[in-house]
C-alpha cells in the first residue's frame, strides 16, 4: 500500500440503457484494491501503485468485463469507462468480489442487503415474502405466525422506518400481518439496517428497511398463482422511458361463492408501478404508484364487524448528476394511509394520514472521502377518530411539520480504518385540537389544544477498523427521535395499525444507540458477524393497557423509558450449491416507567434461523427453514376468587368467578419451533420458463401457541390455547416470459 | 487479538444476562362484608352476614366455599359484633357449623358512626376496613299494594319517591314480577336489569324504555341505597379494575339499605 498512486476514474453503464449501473464492483484483479460504483455509476480508484493490472467491472446479472490497464507513473490519471451487457446467469466470481467491496466499503453495522434470487428461494408460506426472510435475519423477532411485522433489537414495528423509493410506508402488511405487501418482482434492491443507521434516516427509533422499486427491463413479464393470490408483472422500455406494473390479488371472495353458498369476508390487493425516463445523459426522472388495499366485512356473516386499510404512495425523483463527481436527488411524494375498524355500532376506530414529502440530496461520492447533505419536509395530516357508544368520542386532527436538515462525512484516512459521522438538525411541529364529545349527544366535553414545538438534534458515528484483511471490528453509536407511535396492545400480538403522532402531552420518542461488532469475511464471499449492542430509550410511550375509554382525560399512551440489549451471531454461506444462513440473537427488551417495569410482549430471548437452499442441478433447487425461539413473555390468568354479591332481584347471595391475571409480561409461552421445507423444479421453453413449486410449512406440525385462555365452565379451569399455523403444504405455478 | 475480541463480547453478553422468572399464584384473602340495613322491622335490627373466603390457584379444584376458624369482628363508637359461623341448636341441644366462610351476627348499624371490621384469617394474617353505612331507605310512594295506571305515560308519569340518604353513592331501581323465580324466563331480560338515579325520585316511563311492560301483573318495586364502597365494588360506574377497600386481597366492607313495595301495574 502506499499513501501515493495513480488513480483510475470513470462511469459504468448498461450497455443497452444507457443508464447508469450503482453498486457495481470495479477492482483491480489480485489486489485489494477495488470500489464500486455511486449511484450515478460513477468510480474511482486513488492510490494505486504504478503497474500493469487487469481493471475487472463486475455486476450481478451483468456480464463481467476485464481490461488491461497500464499506470506509467504515479501522479497519472486514467479514464476507463465501461458498458456492461446483461447476462442471464450470475459468475458466482463477481459475487465474491462485490461481497469483498461490500465488506471494505461499508462503514454502518448492522447493514444486510438481500438480493432477489435469495428471496425466491427460501420457503414459502403460501407467497413469497420480503418481510418473512427479514425476520430470519439476526436482531429480528417475531410474535406470531400471523404478522410479519419486524421486531428489531428489542424495538416495536413501529419503530422502523419502511421507506419505497425514499417516501414513508405507514402500514406494509395485510390483515393481520400474514403478508407484507411488497411483490418480490417490484423490487429491486433492499437495504436492511438493524441498527446505528446514519443520518440519512431519520424519525424513528429501531431500524431502516429501504427499498427500490424495480429498475424497467425490455420487455417481459410473468404470471404465478398460488393458494392464497395471483400475481403478474409486465415491464418494457421503449427508447428513453420504461415502466414496470406489478399486481397481486387475492381470489378467495370471487371464487368461493361460485361453488358454496358462502361469501368470503376478505381480500386484499397490491398495484406496483415505476416508470422512468431518462431525460438527458445526465438527467434522469422517475416516478413511482404503489397501492395497496385490504377489506374485511363480516356483516354477510351477520357479525357486525369491519377492518380495512389502505396505502397510497405516489413519487416523482430527479437524478441530475452535476459534474464529476457530483450527483443530486430531488424528490417529492405523497403517501396516504386510510385504517378503519367497526365492532357494530359500539367502536369505530378511524386513522388517516397524508404526508406530502420534499426530500434532496446533494453528494460528492470519492474514494476516500464521500460528502453528503441532504434534506427533508414532511407537512402530515393526521387524523385518528375513536368513537365509543355510549361513552365519548375522541378526535385528533393535525398537520404536524416536521423537517429537518443532515450533513454526512464518510472518510477513509487508512487503509485500515475508515468511518462515518453525521449530524441531523429537525424540527417538529404539531398543533391539535384536543376534543372530546360525548357521542350521543354531540356536546363537546372539553377541547384542548396541544401544541409541541421540538428542535431535535441528532448525532451519529460509524467506525471500522480492519485488523486483517478477513477481519474488521466495528462500532456504531447514535441517538434517534420518533414524533410518532403506533397504537400496540401488548395481549393482541399483532399491531392495530393505528397511529398516534407526538403532540401535547405525548414526547417525541428517543433512543441511544451502541453497537459493537466483530466480522469475518470467509474467501468465498460468505460472511460471519457478532454485534452485541445496547439500547437505551430514555422516552418510551407503550399502550396504557389500563385504558377506560369512559375517561375524559384518556391517555391512549403510558410514557416511560426502555432498554434492549443483547448480540446478533450470524453466519452466511454464500457460494456453492448449498447456501443460506444461520442466524442467532440473544435479546432482553425492558420498559420501565414510574408505575410500571415489564419485559415487552417480544422480549424474545433466543431466537435461531436455519435456512439452507441446495441446488441439485438440472433445474432443481430443495431448501428448508428451521426456526427456534424461546417462549414470548404474555399476562396469562394465575388464580380466581369468587365475586360475592347480593341479588336484590332474587333476596340471595350469589357470587361469580373473576379471574386474577399476572403482572403485565411475567408468564412464558412454551419455545416456538417450525421446520419449514420446499423444493422447485424449472423447465425453459423457448416462449420463457415455467417453475413449479412445493412447499411445506411447519413439517412436523408443531403446536407453537399464539395466546392461553382458561376454559371456566370446568372445574377446575382448563387451559386451553389458540396455536399458530399447523402443517401446510402449498404448490405454486410460476410463468416468466 | 480476534481471540480476545471474541472473549470480550462473550463475556459483555453473560454480564448482560439477567433471569426473568414466571409469576407464581399466591392466595390472598377474599372478603365480602356487606351490611344490608333494612327499614322495615324498627329498630332495623338485622341478621347480618359476612362472607370469608380466598383466592384460588387457577388450576386446582375449588371443592369449598370459604375459610372456617377466622376471627370477625366489625365496631363503631359504642358497638362491638363479632361474627361466627356456628349456631347452637336448642333441639339438639348442639353447634352447628354454617356453610364454610358464612359468619353472621345480629347487627344494627346507623349512620353517623364509621365502622371498623377486623378479619383476623386462620393463618397469620389479618383484613381490616373501614366504612359508614347508609341511611335506612323508605319508598314514600307508591304505597304498598296500590294499583298503579301508567297509560297516561310519558305525559302524567308515576314515580317512586323515597326518602335521602346519607352515606349514598347512587340508588339503583328494581321492577321486579312478583312471580316465583322459576317464572323469570317468561319476562324479558331487559325487566331485570337495574336503573341507577342519585336523585330521590324515579320515572316508571324511563324504566318502559328499557323494555315493555306485561300490564295487570304484580311487580316488586325495590330500591337499594348503596355506599360508596359497595358502588365501586360493583362497577356500577363502568369498566375499570375490581375495588377493594381492604388492607389486603379482595372484597369490600359497605352497605346497602333496602326497601319495596308490591303494587299492581296496569295500562
């Protein structure tokens, strides 16, 4: 290594596009010297010792290109552009080399990027999910077969910023959280960041979870049913535009009545779209729809009960690259999120909310030091309505602004060390008129208007260090605020999908970050990591379980603090016929508040994933699942004590039987375990490929519980439980032409 | 050093650890001590009864109906009652035990003087309370045995009055069929169901809202004076976690005063 050298610069794109290739691996074949490209496709290698090399672009689904290249003298500076042509198969070389980019180049910790071909072929529960494989990743738990919703390092789900195409999704899941609602096909890349993640991100407590839509390809598409839905894309270019439509369906409610007399209460849609247009060499615009729409109506089972949600997300985004090296984003986007629930005439639950975004950045991306500044403006209407016959009525409305500005330093001044600081001003504001009406008789019982106006400064520090060339250990430290939370009874174990935004007398929620970890990088790409971390939430808001709707100074919220702590172990293997991961996380999540100290409802405390996918050849892929997790904490029933009463009706004593509950979290459900298998067979034709495919869930049909309740007409009480997906087995058909 | 590394985070996770043990059952007394002041028999003199009893695990078989060998003693200013739970039968010439947890004793109450109950349990451990008791409750009208005519409802309506008590948190109002119980079930369930006023009065329309009137029947009218604690305890005032005013466990020492009166009703 030496502090001086030549340097090689340039841009890489797609041979037939135009457009240009991020995340690309350019490196010099036989040493460690290497990059890969910013999102304007642009690279450049510094100090690189004089000699003759060979100069390798390298880029998943892209065929590889090597070239010769010579550097006469230290102070030159060579301009080697390339056009990368796309190649169906992948040359599991550049998976290593990008995998060793990757290693070298990332600063954050707790950082996982999962490319496609790893979500298509792990097990299927009845579709394939992307919230379903996050959950197999170490610092990630779960509460229940019936919710994908993401659990990460001791932090509830709504405490992870899900963003498509940089524009917030408020609700990614369907009725009950079975399935996210994400097509796999509608996206092309995904970043997931469990921890410590940088200034980029910001007004939430946990985690990242950062997602692409698909780039257009020429012209294909594909149609797959399964038991649950059918789903089908088609994509095209054409000259300078090309646009991409993903949409999934669910078919239980039309098919159905056809050969029963029953109607089916549910069903759920996605619509996925993006379209691009690339203006100038420089000039790229983009834009995305995203739709999606859940319904559940039972009153055709004359049970008065109604739910449904729906998201709405539309973007437009200007790439304009400024100069070498220069490159600015703009984008501005809407996502509205519509959630209803009816329970008769006696609840109806309403939240809405509209965030109209503007977001910028501006970059300077070099090989050893890379600037980035960027900004945010988030103006939100949020309503939440509950109206509780015969009790109160209770309505927030308000257009909280939130808006905040970040500057972010990532700087490489050793071959060995290499970190990234940032800094994130915001501001908040929301006013709400606080009104509570008594909702027979329309009287408005009280109004209040709470107003918060909160500076929020938020510093961030990334660091690694390479002990070897296989070996870095890393640190991430941070502090975090959340403006909102989500309406979460600890008992349910699944969320309501309703939110609260911080105003009056509801803080902005806050969280420390520290993260340590260790990585070993294996020669054939596969990766091996350790992260204990510790968080601290020093303003926490959890559900008030005691909560009396009758209450005119109702307090949806109990505010305290929190803590989570634990390790992250995991180990990849990333080549060969056989390839997965085993992921272990060892997690204590606490809320501790003035009157109260509970480990939360996912304070899972060991959690182990298995996955394996082996390809037997000749288009034949098995793989399997294997889950462990120790027993989720619950309030369960302990005893009963007779309620004794005089029955002024009948002149006598009667009594009945109240049950005595635990304290809030201090019970275990039983270890969830699951073993989940699959295999899928191709056959290519000349119009496309058909793939088949079979899975079983839960092989052995293990009875993992979801919830206990006391059978009280025996005597003694039998307990009884409701438990999670029993065996399953399920077949889809896949078309891609 | 990747060895040392590793060594540290071990032990940083094993520092880190800390053992979360289940919630275990532990009995606790369970108590109902209501006074039930009556004003028909002057000078409201009054069997009383207080009923001893615990909590259960929930998984054991409850095959008793109380603790026996407590000690219950409820004062005031210039009174002392203790409660047992034997009788001696001068037939037999013999004790008798009640039903298990059952202690009773001739008790008269008034309402300016604040009781006191002591349950000392048959293991080391002792329930106290303190209460006042309402004032007995007389209905002023309609007399008993008058035939009431509602059919010039809601314009003329008939209302039972009483008199005010002290000690009260609400008065809840019954119109009962004046039929054998086993006959109850011919009623609609909305006849059974209590009214609640804090006034001193009560509409019979408010009470045809709730459900039709089956005309040129008997019915009981009854109202019951009830004490703070014995409202709370009930939940008359809505959802929220069972009361207690013990030192400890479950139940409640209050009272209720109790009057009523049989009147025909017709259209």
């Amino acid at each position: 290594m030496t502090l001086w050298g030549a340097t090689i610069t340039g841009s890489v794109v797609d041979k037939e596009t135009g457009e240009a290739i991020a995340g690309c691996s350019v490196y010099l074949e036989g040493t460690n010297i290497g990059t890969s490209t910013a999102s304007n496709g642009y690279y450049r290698l510094d100090r690189v010792p004089r000699g003759n090399y060979n100069l390798v672009f390298s880029m998943i689904s892209y065929k590889e290109i090597k070239r010769r290249v010579a550097l006469e003298n230290e102070a030159s500076v060579l301009y080697e552009n390339a056009r990368l042509e796309r190649a169906p198969i992948q040359m599991p070389a550049v998976e290593v080399s990008s995998r060793r980019i990757e290693f070298e180049q990332e600063v954050t910790a707790s950082s996982f990027r999962i490319d496609k071909e790893a979500l298509k072929h792990i097990p299927v529960m009845v579709e394939r999910d992307l919230f379903r494989t996050l959950m197999t990743l170490p610092g990630v738990t779960f509460v229940s077969d019936f919710t994908s919703a993401l659990y990460v390092r001791g932090g509830s789900p709504d405490q992870n910023l899900v963003l498509l195409d940089n524009m917030v999704l408020y609700n990614p899941f369907h009725f009950g959280g079975f399935l996210s609602t994400f097509m796999i096909d509608a996206v092309e890349s995904v970043e997931f960041l469990t921890g410590g993640f940088p200034v980029r991100y910001g007004n939430r407590l946990s985690a990242v979870l950062d997602v692409e839509s698909a780039d257009p390809q020429p012209l294909g598409g594909y149609l797959s049913t399964s038991l649950l839905a059918t789903e089908g894309a088609v994509w095209g270019r054409l000259g300078k535009f090309g646009g991409i439509v993903t949409a999934r369906r669910t078919y239980f409610d039309k098919v159905i009545p056809i050969f029963l007399d029953f109607d089916f209460p549910y069903y759920f849609y996605d619509i996925h779209g993006k379209g691009s247009w690339r203006v100038t060499p420089k000039t790229r615009i983009e834009g995305t729809f995203f739709n999606t729409k859940d319904k559940l109506d039972l009153a055709n089972q004359n049970i008065p009960i109604g739910a449904g949600w729906e998201n709405r997300l539309i973007t437009l985004r200007l790439i304009q690259e400024l100069g070498d090296p220069w490159i600015a984003k703009v984008w501005i986007g809407w996502s509205g999120y519509m959630a209803h629930m009816q329970f008769s005439d006696i609840l109806s639950d309403t939240n809405r909310i509209d965030d109209l975004s503007l977001r910028s950045m501006l970059v300077r991306a070099g090989e050893t030091s890379t600037f980035e500044a960027g900004s945010e403006v988030s103006y939100t209407r949020f309503i939440y309505k509950t109206d509780a016959e015969p009790f109160a009525a209770y309505n927030i409305e308000g257009w909280p602004l939130y808006s905040s500005l970040y500057l972010s330093w990532r700087y490489k001044p050793l071959p060995v060390f290499l970190f990234q600081a940032g800094g994130r001003l915001s501001f908040y504001y929301g006013s709400y008129p606080d009104t509570l009406r008594d909702s027979l008789t329309g009287d408005v019982l009280g109004v209040d208007t709470l107003i918060r106006r909160d500076l929020q400064p938020e510093l961030r520090l990334s660091a690694k260090y390479f002990l070897t060339a296989d070996d870095a250990f890393n640190l991430s430290v941070g502090n975090f605020y959340q403006n909102l939370a989500m309406i979460m009874p600890q008992g349910g174990r699944i969320p309501t999908n309703f939110w609260i935004p911080a105003f009056g007398r509801y803080e902005a929620q806050q969280a420390l970050h520290f993260i340590v970890g260790y990585e070993h990088l294996f020669a054939d790409g596969s990766r091996a990591r350790i992260e204990p971390y510790y968080k601290h939430y020093p303003y926490l808001l959890v559900f008030n379980e005691e909560l009396d709707i009758a209450d005119a100074t109702w307090n949806i919220f109990t505010p305290g603090a929190g803590r989570a702590w634990g390790a992250d172990f995991s180990i990849e293997k990333a080549s060969g016929n056989l390839t997965g991961w085993v992921s272990y996380s060892l997690a204590f999540s606490r809320f501790i508040s003035d009157t109260l100290e509970f480990y939360t409802n996912f304070d899972r405390r060991h959690n182990l994933n298995v996955l394996g996918t082996y390809d037997l050849g000749k288009n034949w892929r098995v793989n399997a699942h294997l889950t462990f997790a120790s027993g989720m904490p619950y309030a369960g029933t302990l005893g009963r004590y007779r309620m004794w009463y005089w029955d002024s009706v009948r002149q006598e004593w009667r009594y009945y039987w109240i049950t005595i509950e635990a304290d809030r979290n201090s019970l275990r459900f039983p270890a969830y375990h699951r073993l989940d298998i699959g295999a899928s067979k191709a056959w290519e034709f000349r119009w496309g490929t058909l793939t088949v495919r079979a899975d079983i869930i839960n092989l052995y049909n293990h009875k993992n519980v979801m919830l206990y309740y006391y059978d009280m007409s025996n005597e003694p009480p039998v307990q009884r439980s409701v438990n999670m997906i029993p065996f399953f087995p399920s077949v889809g058909v896949e078309a891609r032409f | 050093m990747k060895r040392d590394l590793l060594l540290g985070f071990i032990l940083l996770l094993f520092v880190g650890c800390e053992s979360a043990e289940d919630d275990v059952f532990e009995p606790e007394p369970n108590v109902l001590a209501l006074m039930r002041i009556g004003y028909s028999s002057p000078p409201s003199l009054r069997r009383q009864r207080i009923k001893v009893d615990r909590s259960y695990d929930i998984e054991d078989t409850v095959d008793r109906w109380g603790l026996r060998d407590a000690y219950v003693k409820v004062w005031g200013e210039e009174d002392t009652f203790i409660f047992i739970d034997s009788f001696f039968d001068e037939d037999s010439a013999k004790w008798f035990k009640y039903n298990e947890g059952n202690y009773y004793e001739w008790a008269y109450f008034d309402d300016t003087t604040l009781y006191h109950l002591e349950v000392a349990l048959p293991w080391d451990d002792t329930v106290t309370a303190e209460a006042m008791m309402p004032t007995p409750i007389r209905i002023y009208t309609p007399a008993d045995s008058d035939t009431v005519s509602i059919s010039a409802e809601p314009y003329d309506p008939h209302v039972i009055t009483w008199n005010s008590c002290k000690n009260t948190e609400l008065y809840v109002i019954y119109c009962i069929p004046d039929v054998d119980d086993s006959l109850y079930k011919n009623y609609p369930n909305f006849l059974f169901f209590p009214s609640f006023t804090n006034d001193t009065s009560y509409a019979f329309f408010l009470q045809r809202m709730l459900a039709p009137w089956i005309y040129d029947e008997y019915y009981v009218l009854r109202v019951m004076a009830v004490s703070p604690e014995y409202a709370a305890y009930m939940g008359f005032f809505g959802p929220g976690e069972v009361y207690s005013n013990l030192s400890a466990g479950y139940g409640m020492f209050g009272g209720i005063a109790e009057d009523s009166v049989r009147v025909f009703i017709r259209e």
